[in-house]
C-alpha cells in the first residue's frame, strides 16, 4: 500500500523562515489576547509536529520561557512604574517619593486594572513574535539555511548562523552535562550543581569555538578572490542600503501610524536594491553547493501559508482595526471576527500540507568485549 500524505523529508529552512517571519507580521498587528494565544498555540502545533530531534530543535522550550518572561516584566514594570491611570483599582500599594528632577514619574502606588491588562497584552504581543522566531530556530537547518544563502551574503550568512547556533548549542551542552552529573551520582541541586554545570559548559562552547574557527580558516573562509576594493565597496554600499530599506519597509507596514512612503514603497524599493547588490557580488563568489536544496510543493505551500496569514491580517488591519486592538478604557472583552482569525489558522497548514521530517536513524549499541572465562 502506497502512505498516505508526503514522504518525510527535510523542508528548505528559507519556507520555515517565511512562515515564521509571517506569523511574526500577523503578531506584530494586534494586541488580542485571544488572537495572541491562538497563534502560539498555532505555532506550537507545527514546531510539535515537524520538528526533528536535533540540537537546534530543542531551543523551543527556551523561546517559551523567554516569552513569558518578557509578559511577567512588562506587567512588573506597569505595576512598578506607577499603574493607577484607570477606574478599577485593583490595590494600592506604598508610593515611593522621588525629588523634584524625576517629575512625572512615580514608584508604585495604586494599581488599576486597566494598566496591568495593557502591559500584559503589549507583553504578550513581544511575546508572541519572540515565540514565532523561536519556531523557524526549531524547525529550520541553520547549515542547510547557509547552504541556501547567495554569494554576496556567504560571509554575513555564516555570521548568522553562527549566532543562532549559540541558544541550541548551550541547551544541548547543559543537557549533555546534567546527563554525566546524574551517571556520576551527583545529587546537588539548584545554585548547588551551578558551578558543576557551568564550567563544562563555558568548556565546552570554548572547544565548539576552536573547532569552528579552524574549520572556517580551512575552507577559506574571508577570502576576497579576484575582486577590486571599489567592487567590493560598491556591492557593499548595495546589500547594506538595500537591507536598510527593507527594515524601514517592514517598520512602515507593522506601524500603522507610520507614512505612507515608509510601508509597501519602501519595502519594494529596499528588496530591488538588495537583490541587486546580491547579482552583482554572487559573480565575484564562486561557490559550489554539493546537493542543493529545491523548492517543491512543500515548501511552496509553507511559505504560501506564512505569507496568506500575513495578507490577511493586513487586510483585517485596514478594513476592522478595532478588533485587533482591545479597548482598555472602558474595559471590554477581547472580540474576534472571522477575517483575523482565518490569519492565524492560515499558519497551521504546515503542520499537515508540508512533508514529516525523516525519522532519526537508531544509534547501533556498541559491542562490548565478553569477559574471558576464569580457568578452572
């Protein structure tokens, strides 16, 4: 019988990066919390259903953590910075008094509810799109997404995916040393076993850094080739005005205050240059990649699913804006309509329309030596 569905393959990282990115844009355009915990349960879905059980796959939980994290000090700093603007107070709570040159700021106080449901949907929106970039971490080969990088970004790409290696890498060497501690009997815990963990750990990433180094330094990393300083500069001067204007775009499309010439325009103008930057610093770097990675059906319809929800929370943005954007004064229920949430579910294609990841091959037992039979 032939299965049912695609056979489990790698998907190309660029369409997990599209679709996180996406999800992120979808994020960055509403303070919801009902929308919000959607789309984190959304992403968690996809990253529980087409991760591998490779090291950067288990930095998931980490982005979690950070997530709420990042809610709990928003709300702290609402409560600390002085929270009482609003009609319901929750408590109050001893003000601190601070000398005249700090006017307008106040420590503590009453606390309303209207100031801790704001930081606790503005937390959960950073939140959010910190979790959606922790997906694409999880569910995106950082060697195969350097494998997939133009000529002209091959130095700066292998920069990056240096960086995003550090967060998967540490949580695989604690992982690795807690496993030595517990064969080893150790039973310390907490601040206990810190100073066990952490030494190993900072050896560890340090050999990991050697390692790297010399491979880098063996494949000819930094070379310029054949190419004239005033090539260089001019392909510089592109990529880095090209990436400017796509920031700025991308600003101009999340901000919904922004002008006009700051979204699409800018976004369009940025992409032109930096894909001309690309062509013309990919033919003064010649690179081979051994079995490159295609773009099928999988990853077509991952990225198509990052990019629809993106689209549509755009459009939900232009045509019903209140929904997004909860009112805390006077305090209402978070209301959902249909177009925002066909957004968010738009994410969830991946997770049955792109191909499983392959199985992980079984590590074979080592054979270990019989003991010689004791002479009689």
């Amino acid at each position: 019988m032939t299965p049912a569905g695609p056979l489990p393959r790698a998907l190309h990282p660029g369409a997990w990066w599209l679709w996180a990115l996406g999800l992120a844009v979808v994020a960055g355009r509403t303070t919801n919390p009902l929308l919000l915990a959607l789309l984190l349960a959304v992403t968690g879905y996809v990253v529980v259903r087409r991760r591998t059980d490779a090291p950067w796959a288990l930095s998931f939980r980490m982005y979690l953590v950070f997530g709420a994290v990042i809610v709990l000090m928003r709300v702290v700093f609402r409560v600390v910075l002085g929270g009482g603007q609003g009609e319901h107070i929750l408590l109050t709570l001893p003000e601190i008094p601070l000398p005249d040159a700090a006017a307008g700021i106040r420590l503590f106080g009453p606390v309303a509810a209207e100031e801790v449901l704001g930081g606790l949907y503005d937390g959960l929106q950073l939140a959010t799109m910190v979790v959606c970039v922790g997906a694409a971490n999880a569910l995106a080969n950082p060697k195969r997404m350097l494998k997939a990088m133009p000529g002209a970004l091959h130095e700066i790409g292998t920069s990056v995916v240096v960086a995003l290696t550090v967060a998967p890498q540490l949580i695989e060497s604690v992982q690795r040393v807690r496993r030595a501690r517990r064969l080893r009997g150790a039973r310390e815990r907490g601040r206990r076993a810190l100073r066990g963990i952490l030494i190993p750990v900072l050896e560890d990433a340090l050999a990991r850094s050697l390692a790297l180094a010399a491979a880098m330094s063996a494949r000819g990393y930094g070379r310029t080739g054949t190419a004239t300083p005033r090539a260089r500069l001019t392909v510089g001067v592109l990529v880095i005005a090209g990436l400017l204007g796509i920031a700025a775009g991308l600003y101009g499309v999340l901000d919904t205050n922004a002008p006009g010439y700051l979204g699409v325009p800018m976004l369009l103008t940025g992409t032109a240059v930096a894909v001309l930057g690309f062509a013309l610093g990919g033919r003064r770097v010649r690179r081979t990649g051994y079995r490159p990675d295609h773009w099928r059906a999988g990853e077509l319809l991952t990225a198509a699913s990052g990019l629809t929800a993106a689209v549509l929370m755009y459009a939900a943005s232009r045509t019903d804006p209140a929904t997004l954007y909860p009112a805390l004064s006077p305090l209402t229920w978070p209301d959902v309509t249909l177009l925002p949430l066909l957004a968010v579910l738009a994410g969830l294609l991946p997770a049955h329309l792109a191909p499983p990841p392959p199985p992980t091959p079984p590590t074979r037992p080592s054979v270990q030596p019989q003991p010689r039979e004791a002479a009689a």
